[in-house]
C-alpha cells in the first residue's frame, strides 16, 4: 500500500494540548477551558480523503523549542501578513497561509520564516511551537522538494466556536487584557507533485488570533484541536 502524502496543516497534530495552548490558556484561559471543553479531536481535519503517493512518511518531529529562522533567509512564496482589524477575517487568511506551501521555489526555513512573519510581536503571549509544528521536519521537506509537492488553499468560512462566544458573553471583560480571539476556520487543501499527481483535503483549524484596538491583527496560537 502507498503511503499518504505529508502534509503540512497535519504535521505534529499529535502534540500535546497543554504544550501547544499553554500561553493563550494563561491569557484567556476561562476562555480556552470553555472551548477545550467542548472540542472535537480530529487529527489533520475533518474526515477526508487523502491522494496516495510514493512520499516518505516522516522520519522525525520538529524541535519543540526551534527558533524562527534569521528574517534575511526569505520567505518564498509565503504571502506576507495583510493588515487586517478583525479577528476572523485575519485567521481566515492565516489558514489559508498555513494550508499553502510550494516546495519548488520554498525552501524550509523560508516557510518557517515567512510564517513567523504573521505572529503577535507581543512575545508573552506568542506559542511559535505550535505554529511552526505544521513544518515537517528538514528530512522530510527535503523529500517533498525532490517531488515538487505543492498545495493551494480555499477557505469556505471562519467563525467564533460556541464556547467562546459564550464565555465572553459571560464575562465580557475577560477580553480586554490581550486581545485574543479563538477563531475556527474551514475549508479545502488541493495539493499536486510531480507526474499530474494530486488531490484535495477538507481542513478545520482553530487559531487564537491577537486583535488590539485600532491595531492590524496578528497569530498567537494554533489549538490542538478543531473546536466547533
């Protein structure tokens, strides 16, 4: 039987939560223990059906504590952050970056460069881990490069899940300290490589995204789990 094709939005969903969420749980961690509460686990996404390839599976994971590569490595083809004031329309854009790569003119630190890019500067309330977890690691990357893997985005909606509207209908107040916003997004992955190969994937992804007033938005965070 073939391998599935790696793919990044998937990449070290087996994390544990209380590593990938521990600065926003600090921030808003009514918030976030209302929404884990509730959450769905669902690995790389919704049920889907994944292309089938001769791809590698990984060899190794990320380094939990990897820095974000030097700002002059580059950022590919990863767009840039677009300035954006409100929480779900910026995380709709986030996922759509984080489901697109293009290992033929990308290398690996240019992704994790460019990515790192749409973070909070606010370092407090920054996890990085659990942004720059959806890279695999550089053997791997380095094997999706030699098929000349690729994928494009299109995001269907975003919104507030349950727990956190809420929460913060509850205690409106609890907001106002960071600014962080728990946003879930949907939508489809189409991925290519070499010889007319391909495939689509439904993604779900939920992101805590930092909103300050009259500020543009920034990522925080990216739960473990997809929470409706």
């Amino acid at each position: 039987m073939k391998n599935r094709l790696p793919s990044l939005s998937s990449y070290g969903a087996g994390w544990s939560a209380n590593r990938r969420i521990a600065v926003v749980a600090v921030v808003v961690v009514a918030l976030l223990a209302l929404a884990g509460a509730v959450a769905v686990v669902t690995g790389s996404g919704e049920d889907h059906q994944a292309p089938a390839t001769t791809a590698p599976a990984p060899t190794s994971s990320p380094s939990a504590t990897e820095a974000a590569p030097e700002p002059s490595s580059g950022s590919g083809s990863v767009p840039k952050p677009p300035q954006i004031s409100e929480p779900v329309a910026y995380a709709k854009a986030a996922a759509q970056m984080l489901w697109s790569y293009d290992t033929r003119d990308t290398s690996r630190d240019q992704q994790l460069a460019g990515m790192h890019t749409w973070m909070t500067t606010e370092t407090k309330y920054a996890d990085w881990t659990s942004v720059s977890g959806q890279v695999p690691d550089p053997v791997l990357w380095s094997r999706m490069a030699d098929q000349d893997q690729h994928a494009t985005a299109h995001v269907t909606e975003g919104h507030y899940p349950s727990a956190f509207k809420q929460a913060l209908a509850d205690d409106p107040s609890a907001i106002t300290e960071a600014y962080i916003y728990v946003v879930t997004v949907n939508g489809k992955q189409q991925i290519a490589w070499k010889k007319g190969g391909g495939g689509a994937e439904e993604r779900a992804l939920t992101l805590a995204v930092q909103c300050r007033p009259s500020q543009d938005c920034a990522l925080a965070a990216l739960a473990p789990n997809v929470t409706q």
